[in-house]
C-alpha cells in the first residue's frame, strides 16, 4: 500500500492569523476567565519580586558591603532569601490555579467536538480520515491544554515584566537602558519571521500526525487482513515513510526554534556584554555606583528568561493556533439538518391502492458529493413504492444502487433530487429523531461495539426497552449462541465485534434491528454470512415480525426473496421492473440470470 494514500483527508481551510484562530477558543475560557486572570496576577507579582532583588543587592553593595557591616550583609541575605521563597510558593500557587481550568477546557472541547461528530451527514465521514479526526481530539487538545497552562499565562506576564524591568533599568541609569533597548527591533523582526515559517511547520506536522494515527488505526482494524494476505511488510514500510515525513517536519521544526532561540539569546547577550563595558568605565570615572551598576547588571539578567522564552512560546503559541484551525475545520461543518421544507417535484406515476401510506420514492436521484464532475448518478429517478405492511425485495446487480437506495430511507444521505414519503410524510420534513425511531435498519457489514451483547442490541429499540424486547429479538435472529457466551448477553464483544465469527455478528445486527418493533424495516442482505440452515431458521423467525412491519430488503439469493411479497429490480439506476418472485422470473431476462446464480458480469458503477 502506498504511503501517498494516507493525504490529509480534507479540505482546505483558509489561513487565518493565529490571533485570530485563537480568539474562537474565548467561548469556552468565558466562564473560567476570573480564575485565569487571578493565575495571571499572582504570575506579574511574582515574576516582578524577581526585579526586586537587584534593587535589594543594590541596598547591599552600596551599604553594608562598602561599610564592611557584616551584619548588615546577613540582613539583606535573608531579603532576598525570603523575596526568593515567595515568588515560588506565587509561581506554585499560579499552577494551581490553572489545572482545573484548563482541564475543564479541554473536557468541554473535546465533549463538543465529540457531539458535533455524531451529528455530522455521513458524506462528511465518506471525505475525512478517521485518523485526521483521532487527532484532532486528542493531540490538538493536549496542545491547546498546554498552551491555557503556560504561554496564555506568560506571553502577558513576560511582556508585563520585560515593561516594568526596562522602567527599572531606566530609572536606574537611562543611558545604560538605552543600550539594552537596542535589540528591540531586530528581535521584533526576528521573532516575526519566525512565527510565519514555524506556523507552516507545526501544522504540517500536525496533519502528518494524523496520517500516521489513520494507518495505525487501519491496521490494526484490518490486522486479520494484514496478516492474512502477509502485508505487513508492506504496512510497515508505508508507516516508516509516514513516520519518517513526520520525523522530518519535527526536525525542521527544531531547526526552526533552535535558530530562533540562539537569535534571542545572542542578540540580548551582546547588549548586556556592551551595557557591561560602559557600566565599568562609568563606575571607574565615579560617575556610578557599584551597587548601582550591580543592581543594573542583575536586573538585566533577570529579564533574561522573559526575553529568550519568546522563542518557544511562539512556538507553542502557533501549535495551538494551527490545533484551533483544525479543531474549528470540523466544528464549522454544517450538522445533519433535523428537518427542511420538502422540495419541490413533478408528481410521480399514479400508484394503486391507498397512496397515502407505506414507503414511497418519487423521481429519486443520488449523486454522491465526492462523485467526478459529470459523473452519471447512482439513481437515475427512481419511482417504488412499498404498501404498508408489505415486504418489498430489492434486487440488482453489483453497482446497480441497492445499497445507496436503502441508505436514503433514514437520511444517511439526502437525495439529489425527488422525494422519499413514509405514511404520506415526506422525510425531508421531518425531525431525524422522528424519522430514525420509525425507521430501523440493518447492514450488510454489521458493526459492534466495544459493549456489552445487551447494549448492542438494545441500542435499536427505546430507552425503556428490557429484558423482553432484548429476547423477543435474539430469539428472532435465532442468536442462540449468546446463552453460551462466557457471561451470557453480559459479555462484552469486543471492538468491532471481531471475537464473534460474521454470522453471529449479522445476528446480532439483525436483533439490534428488530429490538425496537420498528414501523419501517430497511434491511441490507441481513442474512448473507448465515448458513443455509440457520438462514431457514431465521427467516421462519424473521417472517413473524415482518407481517407488522412495511419492509424494504435487499437481496441477493432466491431464499431471501421468497420472505418478500413482491420483488423490485434495480437496474443501472433504475427500477427496472416490480411483481412477485414467479412474475419476474417470466418476464425479465435480467432478474432470472440475477436468480440463476451464473457468475456476474455487470459493471460495477455504484454502491
């Protein structure tokens, strides 16, 4: 498998300033903001008692140390001694203040993006990488956690001290603090060069994280196949690749911060060392005092740390920029809508019977978003109806749109173009919530959760559904097998539901389907993974729900079409003709070749 497969999968977004990325996270820093802003106070109150000891040193030099008072100079030791346990004790109390915040912050991110992730159209889940989305929740929030912690708090108490420090050294000699303002301007310039090549980098680096969690995720996901098929080699090389990019982006990252930081450091450093020089010669003409060039001298070493810490707190700062970019790439995707007005369509052929009820599809047309332009659509007006309590068999060959025209029923995806009318009601008016508890639906790749074979199947019926409803729905998908499981329907599946062989997966999915007595059955070749015998015995079952329940199922094999009352056949887009099993069988070439089981030779065009 090539490692250019794993791309980012997303669109593009377009770049904004990191302030501005940043200041969308200011809805969830709202109710925290008084405890941050106490962090940030008592953070300036104890980065500034730094700038006091120089002055107490001052005290020192200028007295009792040219006095030669011994005690004196133990006096104003334990000055700067006590000066010294406070500002940490300040600094500690600040990180405390900021834990609990900052947690809430990152649990009330991660619960919205969550949320939005469930409520997203499943064409969005067709364009993205799980893997880019993995990331997002999990690395991008441990960097905007990082940066509510430390750069949110000193980006403003740096600048605060670097201020109130050059006020100090002003006052304490204005020509010698000339001197150290010099560096400003090629600092600024510097740092600003930097925050443009570093933002690239970190969220180059951030989107190949995500590449690399997608192939770590698919392979151990599909490590049955790997390993089935021996490839994992090849998935081995493809992740040295992914990892090595990723490798290569930190290392340019590094290159980045490395240069930036030995910028910072020299550029003051030259300044201190020329402030140095013209101090001493100053002090040595008796136009300054020791003490007072020592307090200088020691002020300025004190802004060291506010000063070279720039480097990395851009850093961080656009890591957390570029991690907001993303996070807000997938909150600014518009949900599933709960309901819309029915669109506008061209009446559909006259049916018989009561109209007003079962399913109906009127001139549907799906074209998937991500289809090539001027690609043909999957279903090309598509006009069925299924009568209430009737079981309607679906059958196509491969590509012809079965599975796309069952996936419109519960709105997976919205029609292009016609409409969809359960009892009379178009779907596309009704609330989602309505709509998916009338409608209950089983794949044709059954999913399980990592859950308990109760919660699994429950999921499909109420939240007032028991031990009645769990039974009557195993007993109807003849999943007998979970009485032997180690915990009987207390026994946890596993992710995916890979300890149990495909057919008691598809049981499982057909009873989940079933559990809630749904009004409308959509179910996608429910019984392909069953053997012949169990199949019988499932469908005898499955029979007994299906009198109470308007049904659409796709089918493949001639058992699955006799549970039906009539049959559809779906034909490049199209229903091609509807009657019972035996009408079809005598008139269409093309249903009874489907029923004969001669090898396919359709084109595959759909899904």
């Amino acid at each position: 498998m090539s490692a250019s497969a794993f791309a980012p999968s997303r669109p593009p977004a377009p770049k904004c300033s990191a302030v501005r990325s940043l200041l969308r996270l200011w809805p969830y820093l709202r109710p925290v903001k008084g405890r941050f802003l106490t962090a940030a106070l008592v953070a300036v109150v104890a980065s500034c008692l730094s700038l006091v000891i120089p002055l107490v040193l001052k005290w020192m030099v200028d007295g009792p140390v040219a006095d030669r008072d011994p005690d004196g100079v133990w006096l104003r030791a334990f000055a700067v001694l006590g000066l010294g346990v406070v500002e940490a004790l300040l600094f500690g109390l600040r990180r405390w203040l900021v834990a609990r915040p900052s947690t809430a912050v990152e649990a009330a991110l991660r619960a919205d993006l969550f949320r939005r992730l469930q409520r997203l159209p499943v064409a969005f889940h067709d364009r993205w990488a799980s893997g880019q989305l993995l990331s997002r929740g999990t690395t991008d929030l441990s960097l905007l956690r990082m940066f509510l912690v430390f750069p949110l708090t000193f980006l403003f108490v740096n600048g605060v001290t670097v201020l109130a420090g050059f006020v100090v050294l002003l006052a304490q000699e204005w020509t010698l603090g000339l001197v150290l303002l010099l560096p400003v301007v090629p600092l600024v310039v510097g740092c600003s060069l930097f925050e443009t090549r570093y933002s690239k980098a970190a969220r180059l680096a951030q989107d190949q994280v995500g590449d690399v969690t997608t192939l770590v995720e698919e392979s151990v996901l599909g490590i049955r196949v790997v390993k089935g098929f021996g490839r994992h080699r090849s998935q081995a090389r493809a992740f040295r690749v992914l990892a090595g990019r990723l490798r290569g982006t930190e290392l340019h990252k590094a290159r980045l911060l490395a240069g930036i930081w030995a910028f910072i450091t020299t550029v003051p450093e030259l300044a201190i060392g020329a402030a140095l020089v013209l101090g001493t010669v100053q002090v040595a003409d008796g136009d300054l005092s020791a003490g007072t060039l020592v307090a200088f001298l020691s002020t300025a070493l004190a802004l060291r740390w506010p000063v070279e810490s720039i480097g990395f707190l851009l850093a961080m700062s656009q890591e957390a920029a570029t991690a907001t970019e993303r996070y807000f790439e997938v909150m600014d995707q518009a949900e599933e809508s709960a309901g819309r007005a029915p669109a506008a369509t061209a009446p559909a052929p006259a049916v018989p019977g009561d109209a007003a009820g079962g399913l109906v599809f009127e001139g549907v047309v799906f074209r998937y978003p991500d289809a090539p332009e001027g690609s043909p659509p999957v279903l090309r007006g598509v006009d069925l109806r299924v009568r209430p309590g009737e079981t309607l068999a679906l059958v196509g060959a491969t590509g012809s749109g079965k599975t796309t025209l069952t996936a419109l029923v519960p709105r997976l995806y919205e029609p292009t173009a016609g409409r969809i009318l359960l009892d009379g009601e178009d779907i596309a008016a009704m609330p989602r919530e309505r709509l998916r508890s009338l409608v209950a639906v089983a794949f044709e790749e059954p999913t399980l959760f990592s859950a308990s074979v109760r919660e699994n199947v429950l999921m499909g019926a109420g939240p007032e559904a028991g031990d009645t409803e769990l039974r009557r729905a195993l007993d109807v998908a003849q999943a007998r097998f979970v009485a032997d499981l180690p915990h009987g329907t207390a026994t946890e599946v596993g992710e995916q539901g890979l300890s149990l062989s495909g057919g008691q997966r598809q049981r499982l999915a057909l009873a989940r389907a079933v559990a809630g007595g749904p009004r409308f059955l959509v179910l996608d070749d429910p019984l392909s993974a069953l053997d012949v015998h169990t199949e019988a015995l499932v469908e005898a079952a499955l029979r007994e729900v299906l009198r109470d329940t308007t049904a659409l199922v796709v089918a493949h094999r001639p058992s699955t079409v006799l549970l039906a009352d009539r049959v559809a056949l779906l034909s490049e887009g199209r229903i091609a003709a509807v009657g019972t099993h035996q009408e079809l069988l005598r008139t269409s070439a093309e249903y009874a070749w489907l029923m004969s089981g001669a090898p396919a030779g359709a084109e595959e065009g759909g899904r």
